[in-house]
C-alpha cells in the first residue's frame, strides 16, 4: 500500500483490501480441503484457519477505513495516486457503504474468535459451542448483514450499466449464506458430533471460494471505475 507520513493512495488502499481478502478466503479455502488437512494434520489446519481470519480482519479494518475517507474510496484517474489521510473515528449511518463494512469488521472479530478458540481443543461439546460454535454463528449473521447492505450499495452502479459492483457484492451475499449453513451445521451435539460435518465443510469451503472470486474481481472493478469516473458518487 502506498503510503506517505500516515496517508495512503486510493489505489494502493483497494489494492490491499484486495490482496488482504485474497489471503484469507485462500487460507479458508485450503483449511477446509481434506487432504489438506490430512497431510498437515488438525493443528496446523486450525491455526491455516487462524491465520486467514487475521487476513480477513486486516481487510476488514481497511475497507472501513476506505468507506469513511470519501478521498480513498472515489477511483478517478486524477486523484487515484494521490495520498489521503484515513479518518477514523466516523459515524455514517445512512451511508450503506459504511454500515456494510462497519458490521463486517466485527463479523471479522468473532471469526477470530472462534478460529483461536478451536485451536484449544476444548474437552466438552458444551465448552465447544460456547466458544467456537457461538462466536462463529454470530460473525456469520454480521456478514449476512453486511452483505445486505453492500447489495444495496451497489445498486447506483448497476443502473449506470456496471455490473461487476454487484456481481461481487452478491458473490459476498453468497459466500455469507454459506457460510452461515456451515455454522449451523458444525454445531456440536452432546455425543460430541457436528450436526452435519459435510455440510459445514462445504460451506466454508465454497463460501471461502465466493469471498476470494470477490475479491480477486475488485481489481478490475476499480480499472473500470478509473476509467468512468462518471459513476463515482451515486447515492448509497
């Protein structure tokens, strides 16, 4: 990301959301594979989980940051490259952008949360729904509601004819759904079984996949708005 004396370019800020959210969907991506974890046993695949769970934080903590700095998240050609200061401390609550990306970094939080708490290997299925279970269900609803609110964001750009705002935000509404259906179904009965282990597999791993289609698409998504500055703006 470039940055000079505490301020950071427009590109340079999308571009290391990107990469960021990249990241960490392909640790959930490749946690959830069973050869991999076969070949690399259930720690190193718990702490694969952990690991892009910070990714995602650290993505999450800059989208907010890029929401609330109206300099870093208009793309145009004059000014992509020109060094802004991220404002902080903001409160925008009829900007959609803004409540899509303030209730995910929370969502962030409890996945690392429940990432941390797996690795302990809790002895109960009690203890296990307690602190895996729950944080990891309510950092799946916070996503669903963010992904609902990136939907209704995006909706000025696709009547102004560009598409690809809303296909990633619907590809993050799907990977929240499967990833809320992979919560639901690692719940931890009492005889210590998950209530469909299949099915939170897949979950994350196809919600995961949704996440890095998403954000490997932001890319091209800020080239085209760079070239349309005509699109920057519309009311969220």
């Amino acid at each position: 990301m470039t940055h000079t004396g505490g301020r950071v370019t427009p590109a340079g800020m999308n571009a290391a959301i990107a990469v960021l959210f990249v990241v960490g969907s392909a640790c959930f991506v490749l946690g959830s594979v069973p050869a991999y974890l076969d070949a690399v046993g259930g720690t190193a695949d718990g702490v694969t989980f952990f690991v892009g769970s910070i990714f995602f934080t650290s993505a999450s903590a800059c989208q907010l940051l890029q929401s609330q700095t109206p300099d870093l998240s208009t793309a145009a050609a004059d000014t992509q490259h020109r060094p802004a200061r991220p404002r902080w401390l903001v409160w925008l609550p009829h900007d959609r952008a803004w409540l899509a990306a303030v209730t995910q970094f929370p969502g962030t939080l409890c996945f690392n949360v429940s990432t941390f708490a797996a690795l302990a290997h809790n002895a109960t299925a009690a203890a296990e729904d307690q602190n895996v279970w729950r944080p990891d269900v309510y950092g799946s609803i916070l996503f669903l509601v963010s992904s609902a609110y990136g939907v209704l964001a995006v909706r000025g750009a696709a009547q102004s004819g560009d598409r690809l705002p809303g296909t990633i935000a619907w590809l993050n509404m799907l990977g929240s759904i499967l990833f809320m259906w992979s919560a639901i179904a690692a719940y931890v009965l009492p005889d210590g079984q998950d209530l469909n282990s299949g099915a939170a597999v897949a979950g994350t791993l196809f919600g995961a996949a949704c996440f890095l289609i998403g954000a490997a698409l932001m890319f091209p998504a800020w080239h085209r708005a760079v070239r349309q500055p005509t699109l920057q703006g519309e009311p969220t």
